[in-house]
C-alpha cells in the first residue's frame, strides 16, 4: 500500500515537472528571445526527456508493483489508448528536439544565430501539438482508474 502510494505521488509530481518543462519550451521558442533562449532550450529540453522518462518509470512500476496490478490495465482499451497518446506525443517531441540540439550548436559557432522563421514556426507547432495531446492523458487516466474499457 505505501509502494503504490509513493509510486503514485512520483508519478504525479513527474508528470507536472513535464507540463511544466513544455511550457517553458513553448514560451521561449520566439524570435525575440533568441540567441539567448536557444542554449536554454536544450537544456529544458533534456529536462523534460528526464521527466518524461521518470512519468514513464513510475507508471509502468504502477502498472506491475501498484493495488491494482497488471491485469487490470492490461485488458484495458483505455489504457492502450493513454499509452499510445504518450507515445505520440514522444514522437512529436523528436523534431523539436533535433532542432533545439542544432541551435544550441549554430549559437556557439555564431553569438548572434538566430532560427528561421520557419524553424520556429515548424518547432512550435510541434510543442502545440505535445501541449494539446497532453490534455488527453489525464482524461483517459480519470476513466481508466474507473474501469472504463473492461468488459
């Protein structure tokens, strides 16, 4: 009982640490924040991989050590459904990621870099798409925990 409830409590605090990492993501990747933002975003960005990763940690020691057990996610369509949202929105994540990683490089070789307007755009549709999806996964963990989806 003290095992789900800690799991639970990390799992928790994992997943604000990712909305909040993607928030700041989203704020700082505008034209008037850069060079400066473009070193930070790397750093965010790692950040939020690290929480992303500790969400992922936690919930799969949910799912196998939590009250209750494999089998009543297993089954579940909702589940499959949140665990395809996450991943989703991991992939989405890789372009942004790529993008972060080479301005942080370009801004070392030249101070004064500064993205294309397109990049940025491109970049910031993607974290629109993470903050949006986002949303889904709460939803789907509210309706899962009530056993929605079992037959």
């Amino acid at each position: 009982m003290l095992l789900d409830a800690v799991l639970a409590a990390c799992h928790y605090l994992a997943i604000f640490m990712v909305i909040t990492f993607l928030s700041i993501e989203t704020v700082l990747v505008r034209r008037e924040w850069m060079p400066t933002a473009a070193v930070r975003l790397a750093r965010y960005d790692m950040l939020y991989f690290l929480m992303a990763m500790l969400a992922l940690a936690t919930g799969l020691g949910r799912l196998f050590y939590g009250v209750k057990g494999s089998e009543f996610y297993l089954h579940n369509p909702v589940f499959h459904a949140k665990l395809s949202v996450f991943v989703l929105i991991g992939l989405i994540s890789i372009y942004p990621t790529r993008r972060f990683a080479a301005w942080r490089k370009a801004v070392a070789a030249a101070p004064d870099f500064t993205p294309p307007d397109g990049e940025l755009a491109r970049v910031r549709r993607c974290l629109m798409w993470e903050t949006h999806l986002i949303v889904l996964l709460p939803i789907l963990a509210a309706f899962m925990a009530r056993g929605f989806g079992l037959a």
